[in-house]
C-alpha cells in the first residue's frame, strides 16, 4: 500500500513536470586587477569578499545592474563606486561580464573600472585555477563559537530512508526525494577544542565575523599612512577606509584614534570602526583617546545602539 501510494505521488510529480516552470534568469561577474592590486567588492551593499583578490568571480546575480564599490587593500589606492554596473545586456539578457581594474596613467594612485568583455552565460563554464568565485547571496560560513578559550564546533548530519528519483520530462530535470514517515536519523557531533597560549586562555573574538585583526606590521604601515595625510579630514577618509577593507582591534583603533587632530575626527572614526572591531567587549579602550567627557558618553550611548 505505501509503495503503491509513493508510486502515485511520483506519477503526480512528473506529469506536472512539463508544466514547470523556467528557473530564475542569472549573470556571472568577474573583476579582475591589471596591475595586480588586492581588492575587495561590494555589491548593493553586501560585501562579497572578506579576502582581499585580484581576480574575483561572482556568481548567480539575479539583478540587471547592481551599485558597486571597490576598496583596495593598499589604503593609498582611492576606491572606486559605480552606480550602474551592468550584468545584462541592452535586451536584458543576463550575461557572463567582466570588468578590469587598472591604475590611472597620470595618477598612478587614483584606480578606474574598465568593461572589459561580455559573453552569454555558459552552465558548463569552469573558471580558471587563478580566479576566487563566490555564489552571491551564499550563505556565510559559520563561525566557530568561543566561550571562555573553549571553541566548540557542531557538525549535524542527517540520514533518512525513503524514495529518490531523477526524471528529464520536455527538457526540465526533476529530482525527487520522498521520505517515509519517522525514519528520519541525526546525528551531532560537537568538537570542542580549548587553546591557550602562555598558560592563559586566548582572549574572545567575537566581531568583525570572527576575523583576526590586522597583523602588527600592516597596522603600522596602515597607520603612517593616516598621519602622513595633512589634514583631519583627509585622515579620516583614509583611516575609515583602511577599517571598511580590515579588522582591529580595539586597542588598534585607540591607536587610529590618537593620529587626528581634533575632538570630532576622532569621536567620527571611532563610531565609524566600532563594526570592524574584533574585541567589541573590549571597545571601552577607546575612551582614553578623548579630552571631553561629552565625547566618551556619546560614543557609548552609540555603540549601546548597535
């Protein structure tokens, strides 16, 4: 009888399938740097790359034209925004479009983003070894949780017993799963691992997705970079700049703080980098940068706000 009834819903399913419908149209990115410069990509506001690259693949986009920004690792390179990026063509056929970075000739520090070239999409298209391709909306990976220097991973794996099929009815692949009643099974599995160093437990990382904060060097030359700048406000845009590309921490940010001149450069940065902290418990750090105590209540009632 259950046979007979799987048999039936299987009958159902393919008879429906030449009625179904098309899946949804998508287009295929690719930015690449000419002169080998690190970047990092925003699309409509999500940042795509949490790694810096010099030739990033983006895959599946579902929308015409997309806003775009592109921040360089090297925080003397000027970043780019485009307000109209395009991934289909003037008949709205979504395409496989690539776009290149080069340097400006006369200003080798200001960047351009270049069309490059535009073909239609191919779904047996295998990108080359050198290109990083990421699905775009793909769901980030999970980071570990740390509680107190004990980081505990949980893997779940689930089996179930029932009825699998693969059909091509009129040009349309169907697959088909169908589970009988209460014979589902998970299984978890939880890691856990505790690391310490020098006898005490690492300190939590819980901001900036899990990330580490920039290594001592890069700080440092990141920040002759901000003081090297003449002015407050050409300071603040490069030092948001190089927190929007990296992670740091809170005693880094302090550090960020300290190379601006005036009150409200540093009061502006500070409430600027608070996302891109990799210690946010620890952002107290912060308020020794200030004179007036107006400053530190107000950074504090923002980050009470995030």
């Amino acid at each position: 009888m259950k046979r007979q009834f799987l048999f039936s819903i299987l009958f159902l399913v393919f008879a429906g399938a030449a009625y179904a419908q098309p899946m949804q149209p998508f287009g295929h990115l690719t930015i690449f740097s000419e002169d080998g410069d690190k970047f990092f990509l925003i699309l409509n506001g999500e940042r795509i790359n949490e790694v810096a690259q010099t030739n990033l693949r983006v895959e599946e986009l579902t929308q015409p034209y997309y806003n775009a920004k592109i921040i360089f690792e090297d925080p003397t390179r000027q970043e780019i925004s485009k307000n109209v990026l395009q991934i289909a063509d003037v008949d709205g056929i979504f395409m496989d479009v690539t776009y290149k970075i080069r340097r400006d000739k006369n200003n080798p520090k200001k960047m351009k983003l270049n069309y490059f070239s535009m073909i239609p999409v191919a779904p047996d298209f295998i990108p080359p070894a050198n290109v990083n391709v990421i699905r775009f909306g793909a769901p980030r990976p999970v980071q570990p949780v740390v509680v107190g220097g004990v980081t505990q991973t949980t893997t779940t794996t689930t089996t179930t017993n029932g009825v699998n099929a693969a059909v091509n009815v009129g040009g349309v692949g169907v697959s088909i799963n169908i589970n009988e009643p209460n014979m589902a099974v998970t299984h978890q599995q939880t890691t856990t691992t505790t690391t310490t160093s020098g006898g005490f437990e690492e300190p939590v990382q819980q901001g900036c997705l899990g990330a580490r904060a920039m290594a001592p060097n890069n700080f440092n030359s990141a920040l002759n970079s901000v003081k090297n700048q003449n002015f407050d406000d050409t300071r603040l845009r490069t030092a948001k700049q190089i927190a929007s590309a990296n992670c740091l921490s809170a005693s880094q940010i302090a550090q960020m703080c300290q190379a601006f001149a005036f009150e409200q450069a540093k009061l502006d940065f500070a409430k600027f980098a608070f996302p891109y902290c990799t210690e946010p418990n620890n952002y107290f750090r912060v308020n020794d940068v200030f004179e007036f105590s107006s400053s530190v209540d107000e950074l504090s009632q923002y980050v009470s706000g995030q």
